[in-house]
C-alpha cells in the first residue's frame, strides 16, 4: 500500500521545468543598457575572441555581448537607437532562431544604416576592448569619416557590467543548477577518490555527473591536482597517479545556459587528515566562516577578505601568500570570473 502510495504522489507531482531566461529580460537589458547611457546611440561589436588571450574569460564583449542578445555571433553589432534594439548579422535567418532580438537584419546593410544615424548624434558609446594595443575603437575612422565631429565614449564595458553584477531571478536559478550540479560532482568524486587511480578518473568522474545533471559544458577546464600538482595554481594537465598520504585539489565548475560555478575542495586521498593537513584545512574553513558571517547588505568585499586575512593571520599563515596567490574568491555569472567591482 505504502508502495502505491508513493508511487501515485510521485506521479500527481509534475516535472520541474529546467531553468531559462525568458526572452523578455534580454529586452529588459537592452532598456535598462540604454537607459543608463542618456538613451544616445549604442554599438556592440561581437569582436573575434582576440588571439593570444586564452581562457574561457579573456575577452568581455562575448559576454556582455550573450548578455543582451541570448547568444555570441562573432562579427555581429548590436545597435541600441531611439529605444529599439537591432542585430545586423552576415546570417540574419541564423541569428533569429539564436538571438533574442526581434529586428534583425543583413550586416550588408550596416554602412548604410550608419550613414543614416550617425550624422545626427552627438555621441556615440561604444564598447572597447581593454587590452588591444590600440586604443582606437574598432571601427573609428569609419565614423569619424561619416561624422568628423563626433564625440566617441568607450563606456559600454562598464556600464554592462554594472547590469551584469545584480542577478536576476532566472540568472540565479541558472547559477544554481550550475552549482548543484558541481556540489553533486565534489561528492561523487570524493566517494570515488583513492591512492592508485590517476588524476584523468577523477576528473572523468566529475564531468560525467556534469553531462547527468543536465550542463553539458564545464565553465573552465577541471583542475584535479593531486601532491605537489595542488600547489600549481590553475593546474590543468591531470595526469599523475595519485599517490598514498597525499591531498588532491578539485577546483571544478559545471555550465549551464552559460551560466558557471565554481567550487574547490581539498580532500585526503587515504580518508584521513594527517595533523598538519587537518590544521590548515580547518584554518581555511575558520577562515570562509568568517567572512560567510560579514556577508550581508552594506558589507564591502574588504570586509569579507579582512575577515578571511585575520583568521589565516591568527593561525600562522603567511597573510601576503595568500593574497599574492589568490584572494578570497571572485564574482560569478556569464564568466567564470565575471564582470564587477571589487
């Protein structure tokens, strides 16, 4: 009877839906871009992902640019006039089923379009890639050619990533499946972790209930870095036997909708903590407690780190190590290491 029972509960409740952004928030953000910048005339440039930059967060425009749009088309310009938000892409039928924009048309047509609009603006924002040798936009002589006197602002990056700090409820679903999922990953790996495998299994492992929790990509590359491979920061290779009396770093992260997470935890390969590795691991969980317990609203992310730094101090560990190596963490969202200040 209970059986049944359950079984009727079981199917009377319906199937969570899996987390989205409904296209009206990419409308939202358009507004609330262009709001921010006095409503005058706005371009974003999907830019080529600049070469000699690797890492999955070395180039802001992709994000900004998935941020209002629902997607990254390289070459594509995002144009925000007199309230209405349009896509010129070389593939506009492709685009359409990708972006959440409504008006999409040719990029054949964009030099026309300029020539319409710019000769009447006064200003023009741009978004301007931080590290490019130049530091001419793009595409300035373009505009200055069609409107010599124009005034050019390079203020589109920080004022996205104004936006992109608040999260919105869908965004944080989508970071909260990501982050499930990667909790769920930890704990499997932590039951599968022992002297004799090698540090590809662990991360096999991981990434396998990634894909079975529903995020098909991870947001970096796995790091499982097992003995002396735990102290590379951003170690990548995995590889190496892991090897008895010895701790392994999991510094992993799942995706979803673009969404990352990111979470590390150090554990012991035998099961136990020898004493030495038992007092600088409680150092660092003393340590997050205390600045778990600043976090509320009106707190700055240097109370948090103070916090963090007078623990590790307390304990005996060298506080300029610590921030010479990483710091007490770093926002999340569309990046890995999203956009914000600290």
């Amino acid at each position: 009877m209970r059986l049944l029972l359950g079984l009727a509960l079981f199917l009377l409740v319906p199937p969570q839906e899996a987390p989205s952004i409904p296209k009206s928030e990419f409308k939202e953000r358009q507004e609330r871009l262009s709001k921010s910048l006095g409503g005058e005339l706005i371009l974003l440039t999907a830019d080529r992902l600049a070469e000699g930059e690797p890492g999955i967060d070395s180039n802001t425009a992709r994000f900004d640019f998935s941020y209002l749009t629902g997607t990254y088309r390289e070459g594509a310009v995002l144009v925000l006039h007199e309230g209405t938000a349009i896509l010129f892409d070389s593939d506009p039928e492709a685009a359409g089923k990708a972006a959440a924009v409504e008006n999409i048309r040719s990029k054949k047509d964009y030099d026309d379009f300029l020539k319409t609009v710019l000769p009447a603006a006064k200003r023009l924002h741009v978004w301007h890639h931080p590290r490019r040798k130049s530091e001419e936009p793009n595409e300035s002589p373009k505009w200055k050619e069609i409107h010599p006197e124009l005034e050019i602002l390079t203020d589109v990056n920080n004022a996205a990533s104004r936006l992109r700090v608040i999260k919105s409820a869908a965004e944080l679903a989508c970071l909260r499946k990501a982050a499930d999922a990667t909790s769920k990953a930890h704990l499997e790996a932590m039951k599968t972790s022992k002297p004799g495998l090698n540090e590809s299994d662990i991360q096999k492992t991981i990434e396998t209930m990634f894909r079975k929790e529903g995020c098909p990509r991870n947001a970096f590359p796995s790091i499982c870095g097992s003995g002396k491979n735990g102290v590379i920061l951003h170690y990548m290779a995995n590889k190496d036997e892991l090897a008895k009396e010895t701790m392994i770093v999991m510094d992993i992260g799942a995706e979803y909708l673009g969404y990352a997470a990111d979470i590390t935890r150090t554990i012991p390969l035998d099961g136990k903590y020898t004493d030495e590795h038992r007092k600088a691991y409680q150092a660092v969980l003393d340590a997050q407690k205390a600045a778990e317990a600043k976090l509320k609203p009106g707190a700055t992310w240097k109370d948090l780190d103070a916090a963090a730094v007078a623990v590790l101090d307390e304990r005996g560990y060298d506080k300029t190590g610590y921030k010479n190596f990483h710091g007490l963490g770093h926002f999340v969202g569309l990046s890995v290491h999203d956009s914000g200040p600290y």
